[in-house]
C-alpha cells in the first residue's frame, strides 16, 4: 500500500494509505460473514459490560484524533456504541452546550443509557438482523419523541465492525442518511469476541482486514477511502500518534519504563459521502 500525504495527515503526523478499489466484482462468499456463536446478539448483549474495549493509550490516540476530525456542530451517529464513546473533551463540550447532538445505536439499554454524550438520542437496534441504520434512527425518533433534527454530518464506529454480518447493507443505508461531504470513521484494532466475529475476519492478516473494511465501503457506494494509523502497536516513539499530547506521552513513557513493548494497534478506515 502506497502511502499519500493529504491535509489532514500534515496537520497530524498520522501515517495515511489511500484505499485502491481490488475487484470489480464482490468478492466474498456468504461462509466469509459466519460466525462460530450464531444465535442472536441480543442474548449475547443482553448483560451489560462496563468496560473498554482497548487499552489506555489506544483510547488516548483515538481522542486525539477525534479532536482534529469530528464536528464541533450538526449531527454525528456512534453506531454499535456502548457507555463510552471515546469523544475528546471539546466535542463534550460542545455537546453540553446543545451545538453537536450525539445519537448512538447499540445492543444494550443500560450501557447507552450510561453515556453522556448521546444527547440526541439512543437506539437499541441489532444490525444484523435489521441492517438499516436510517430505519431504526426513525424507529428510535418514533418510540423516544426525538426530533430527528435531519442527516448526519458523521458517524463514528469503535472496533466493532468485525461483527457486522452485513456490513455493505449497514454502510450503504449510513450513506443514505449522511449529508454530503459527510464522513464515517470505522476504527479498527485486534481485539474481538472471537465467536461473535465474522470468519473471514479471524482467518486474514490485519492489512488484510483493513482493505476489507475498504472493500466493503467502496461495495456501499462511498468515496475517498483512507486507511489512518493511529498507532502501530508499539511503544517506543510516538509514531503514529498524531501529535499526541503530554498525557498520552506519558502514558507511552511509563508503559515502556514498566517494560510493556507493545500496545494495542489502531487504525480508522474513513470514507466521504461523495454524490449519488
């Protein structure tokens, strides 16, 4: 993969790879989206779990990199979310102040419940089984009373696209309700529920599974694809950090004083709504 400087890269150090469309033609077969544990998510989730899904200094990076790309007004969707969503302090903020409204689907009540900064409404939708993220924002508008307030300007998605079954219908019907230039920002790393993640994803290599995440975002119709780096998965340096800030440094400097050599890797795959 050829790595491309863009604005955005200049601005914060993270190493970005433009996303090169591979086939013509879909190439994956239903077996690729099965999973060992195939009952339904909602058993799976119906017991809430209160915890992060990446460690610490996984979560600094992905804060800093929300503060540089995420609107501080409008509409953003956090879709498969839970009771943290990761946002950085200044997009708190300007939810608290009723300028960014926050709504947020998820898989349990009590975690969405739990997180601040859906201020726009929250959704308990299993997109599995009804992979349509504008009909279950309607269903949630409808049941809450929520004034929908329009499209989206972006829509954020935290390790949990390795569970999505269906992920072209999920990403096409999210483009379907995204303003133009509006982007999505699926963020990736290694950790997963291995029963609940889709079987190609556990058979490939990580390089590999981000050009699927491109894949399936160029099969649902969105443009502009990158690969973003956010950490590589080591300690030493702050490669890849984007400009990271003196707590996240020191996070870094005390794990590696601790002799911890590694960390997790993260990476956001993004896309543009680019016409129709």
């Amino acid at each position: 993969m050829s790595t491309t400087t863009t604005a955005a890269a200049a601005a914060t150090s993270w190493p970005i790879t433009a996303y090169k469309p591979r086939h013509t033609t879909w190439p994956y077969t239903p077996a690729d989206f099965t999973r060992s544990d195939p009952s339904t998510d909602d058993r799976f989730y119906s017991v809430p779990r209160f915890v992060t899904h990446i460690d610490d200094a996984a979560i600094a990076s992905l804060r800093n990199y929300y503060d540089a790309i995420l609107p501080r007004s409008g509409r953003v969707l956090d879709f498969c979310s839970s009771w943290v969503s990761h946002y950085p302090e200044r997009v708190e903020s300007a939810v608290k102040a009723g300028e960014l409204r926050v709504v947020g689907l998820g898989m349990n009540r009590a975690e969405l419940e739990a997180n601040d900064v859906l201020n726009g409404g929250r959704g308990v939708v299993d997109l599995n089984l009804k992979p349509d993220v504008g009909a279950a924002l309607r269903e949630m508008e409808a049941k809450d009373g929520v004034d929908g307030g329009g499209l989206l300007d972006a829509a954020t998605n935290v390790v949990s696209t390795d569970y999505l079954t269906q992920p072209v219908e999920v990403l096409r019907s999210l483009r379907d309700v995204m303003q133009e230039g509006g982007r999505v920002h699926l963020v990736i790393s290694n950790r997963c529920f291995p029963t609940k993640a889709i079987d190609r994803w556990l058979k490939v290599s990580e390089e590999e599974r981000l050009n699927m995440v491109g894949d399936f975002l160029h099969f649902a119709g969105w443009k502009e694809i990158e690969i973003v780096e956010l950490s590589s998965g080591k300690v030493d340096g702050d490669e890849g950090n984007g400009g990271a800030g003196g707590a996240q440094r020191s996070l870094q400097n005390f794990m590696s004083w601790m002799g911890m050599a590694s960390r997790d890797p993260l990476w956001v795959v993004r896309a543009v709504k680019r016409g129709d």
